[in-house]
C-alpha cells in the first residue's frame, strides 16, 4: 500500500475513478479524499447496502477527517478484508502528495475481489442452504392418474366461468384428498424454482457487471500501450 504506482497505474487508477459516480468532481485527489467521503462513496458505489455515507462528515479539520477514516476501517474495510493503517491515515487526512494513490489502488484490488467473490457465492449463500434439501419423491397411486389426467389437460377456456379463472381451491375441491396433497406440493416446488430462477438471474447481473468492470480495464491498458506505442514511434 505504501508503494509509489508508476506513470501507467496511476493513468488506470484516475480512469477508473472518473467512471465512479462522486458528490463532488474529481480536481486535486491528494486533498478530494482527504476527509474520507469519496472513499466511503467509492465502496457504496459498489456495494450501496455496505456504506451509510451519512456517517462520513465533509470535513476541513484534522480530528474529523481522522475520525471518518476511522469509521471506514472499522465498519466498511473490514468486510472487504482491508485496513488502512494509522500513520498512512495522518498522512492521507495532512494531504500528503502520493500517499492516497496506493491506497486506493488497494482498495480497487479488494474490491473487485469482493465481486468475484459475491458473484462465485451467491447460490452458496442464498440458495444451496435453503432450497437445496430434496424432499422424499410420493409416487401418485396410477388410479389417481388416470383421475389426473383429464385435468392435467384440460383446456385453459373450460376453467374460466364468466370471464373469471376459477380459484384454486374450487379446483382442489373436487379432487381425492391424497392427490389434493400431492398437487400441492407441486405447486410449491414450482414457486421454488421460480425463486431459483429469481437467484441465478441476480447472478447473471453481477458477472455481467464484473464483465463490464473488466472490460473497463481492458479499455485502459489497450488505451495506454496505444499511447505508448505512438510515443515510441514519434522517437
């Protein structure tokens, strides 16, 4: 965290700050993250539910500034497994020139592992643990079938009376008790696949916008080996 980036990182690291929605515009970094704010901004724009930016003051003195920087370790750091030490915070807070680049650059890393991450567990965490216990499979008896059967295909225009769908229980109703039973549990695990389908697709959005963070990446460097290349050639 306290090394020096060099030319080519801190092009990549002002690049990826810029495409970062801020309060306040991107001037002078050195004292634009003095006092915390846009770093607490930083994280929530990724990760909106992990940072109150009501508690991180917009501040000018030194106690203030030490103390957001403080509240960041300790309620938002900490869960992406990243820590600012103390002397580095006196240093970021007296806007100290080149100490607050490779602290975020840091936090960029940690960052963009936390989407991984999330995106690799969130069947683990929201899913697997609660839908994922089979339940024993009841064999419906082949008389109840062959009762089954009529309804399973019956036309969608013969359930609606008066321009109304009947209620399910009406159709329940009718049926033997066991098969009630039977169809209802169906239904249910129905509504459970409809919450998978709700979670794979809460997947596909987050690889679609960690895509899109690489893909920003991938635009920078492209962008400065072109620079690179057009300056050797002009030697």
């Amino acid at each position: 965290m306290d090394q020096e980036l060099n030319e080519e990182e801190l092009q990549q690291l002002y690049a990826w700050i810029d495409k970062i929605s801020l309060s306040r515009p991107k001037r002078h970094i050195t004292r634009d993250f003095s006092d915390g704010v846009m770093a607490a901004e930083v994280v929530k724009y990724f990760f909106p539910k992990l940072v109150d930016l009501h508690n991180y003051i917009p501040a000018n003195s030194t106690q203030q500034k030490i103390s957001n920087w403080h509240l960041l370790n300790r309620k938002v750091f900490s869960k992406l497994n990243f820590h600012v030490p103390e002397e580095t915070v006196k240093r970021i807070v007296l806007s100290t020139a080149g100490v607050i680049e490779p602290v975020l650059n840091a936090l960029r890393d940690k960052i963009d592992k936390k989407l991984e991450q999330t995106t690799d567990n969130i069947l683990d965490l929201e899913y697997y643990d609660t839908r994922n216990q089979e339940k024993p499979h009841t064999e419906i008896p082949q008389t109840e079938v062959k009762r089954l059967a009529p309804l399973a295909g019956e036309d969608e225009k013969s359930r609606i009376k008066n321009g109304k769908p009947r209620h399910t229980a009406q159709f329940y109703s009718d049926m033997d008790p066991t098969l009630q039973l039977i169809l209802q549990e169906k239904e249910q695990a129905v509504m459970a696949l409809k919450e998978t389908v709700e979670i794979l697709q809460m997947k596909v959005n987050r690889l679609e916008h960690l895509v899109h963070l690489k893909d920003m990446r991938i635009e920078d460097l492209t962008r400065h080996l072109e620079t690179y290349k057009a300056k050797g050639n002009t030697r």
